[in-house]
C-alpha cells in the first residue's frame, strides 16, 4: 500500500469516529503531591457503538468521561470530538461543540425541579432558540420513545426514581446528539428498573444510530454494550465480554 494511499485511510478512519483520544494524561497537584490518575491512554469510540468503562471507585473513570466529554481538560495528550480537536477551541466553541454532539446522563438526574417532564426534555432546544411548539413536539417525541409521554405534565417531584432517568436520558436525546455519556446511570435504582432503563439505552442506540459510553460498577449493563473497557491502577484495556 502506497504511504499517501495508506494516509487517506487512516485519515478517513479517524473521520468516522465520534470520539478519538490519543495518549491522554491526567494528574492532580494536591498540596504539593502530584497524584497521577492515568497516563498515555488512547480510546476511540465509533458511530453507533457502545462502549462500557469498568472500574473500582477512584480509578479515573469519571475524570476520563469528563475529558472525553470536553468538561476537564487532559494534563497531555490529544482529545477529537467529531473531528476537532478540543484543545483548539474557546470556551464558547467548546460549549457549541458540545452542545451540538453530545447528551449527559448522570447518577443524579440533574432535572429542573420547577419544569414539568416535557419542558425539562425541551430546555437544550429553547436554550438553542427553537420555537416552543416545535421543542415540546419533539421533547413529546422522545418522552414516548421512552415510555414517558403520560407523564409529561408532571414536575420531577411527582415522578419516581426510575421515571425521572428516563426523563434524563429524553433530555439528552433531545438535539439528536452523536454520542451520549453516562455515568452510574443505574447506579441509584433497584434492579427492576435498572433493568428497564438497560432495555431503554439499547433499544434507543438500535433507533437512533447514537454512540454510547457508559461509566458503571453495573456488570450486567456493562456486558450490554459492544465492547467493555476496564480502568485499573491506571491501565485502561479492552476485557471480554461475557456471554
């Protein structure tokens, strides 16, 4: 293979990723001590793929989906986001870029306790200037997807645990985002519904073509996801799934 021919492929390789981090470092200066998270890690996610990040609490899983997410900046290395390089951008463009290609769902739903279910969804596409009618549309759209349309009027203190995930994970959907990151997004619920909320996330990655990466101590949901990635004393590795 030609080298300029060889270059074209990798080049075309890399565009096809939603995530592309090279040699990545983290530390913290604590009190004159540097404590080094992890070092020289490389993680690329695909369209359309899932990945899982294992790993016991303290080992840097959510300091890696913070930097991959353009929340924390790397200490060294190089982190693209659909193709641009996150260390290029302003603060604004960061924010636009995130905006534009990325949901979040957390642990703790983060829901804006005085909006109701369907203007919690809609709040991305208001903030972004869509019209009201067209967000609560869409929001309704997505609320349905997730088995949510019901309850739209509610306000998240009448809603369950498990509903207001759903709601979440709505409000992440809402701009189409290329990828979604979550941490512990089951972490709080009971087996039930975190079993629901699994059904949910795989069903919604086969309608919707979004990549997902999933930081959780939930094995059953990790082993959900195309790949598991495990993040141990600073070693990040690909482990096998089970079957």
């Amino acid at each position: 293979m030609s080298e300029l021919f060889k270059n074209s492929v990798d080049e075309s390789a890399e565009e096809a990723l939603v995530i592309n981090a090279k040699s990545i470092s983290k530390i913290y200066d604590e009190a004159e001590n540097a404590v080094l998270i992890f070092n020289d890690l490389d993680f690329q996610l695909k369209t359309g793929e899932s990945v899982s990040v294992l790993g016991s609490s303290g080992s840097g899983k959510t300091t890696l989906l913070n930097i991959i997410g353009g929340l924390d900046k790397a200490s060294s290395g190089n982190v693209q986001l659909c193709g641009t390089d996150l260390s290029d951008c302003s603060d604004k463009k960061l924010t636009m870029l995130r905006n534009q290609n990325l949901g979040f769902v957390y642990q703790f739903h983060h829901l804006l306790a005085e909006f109701t279910a369907v203007e919690n969804v809609a709040m991305p596409l208001y903030i972004a200037g869509i019209k009201r009618r067209e967000a609560d549309s869409k929001a309704l759209a997505l609320l349905d997807k997730v088995g949510m349309s019901h309850r739209a009027k509610h306000k998240p203190s009448e809603l369950s645990g498990g509903e207001r995930q759903r709601v979440a994970i709505a409000r992440a959907l809402v701009n189409e985002p290329k990828c979604v990151l979550m941490d512990e997004p089951t972490g709080n619920l009971d087996e039930a519904t975190a079993k629901k909320i699994q059904e949910i996330m795989l069903r919604l990655q086969s309608q919707l073509g979004t990549s997902f990466v999933v930081v959780t101590h939930d094995t059953q949901l990790a082993h959900k996801m195309d790949r598991v990635m495990l993040m141990e004393e600073g070693v990040f590795r690909e482990v096998q799934k089970e079957r």
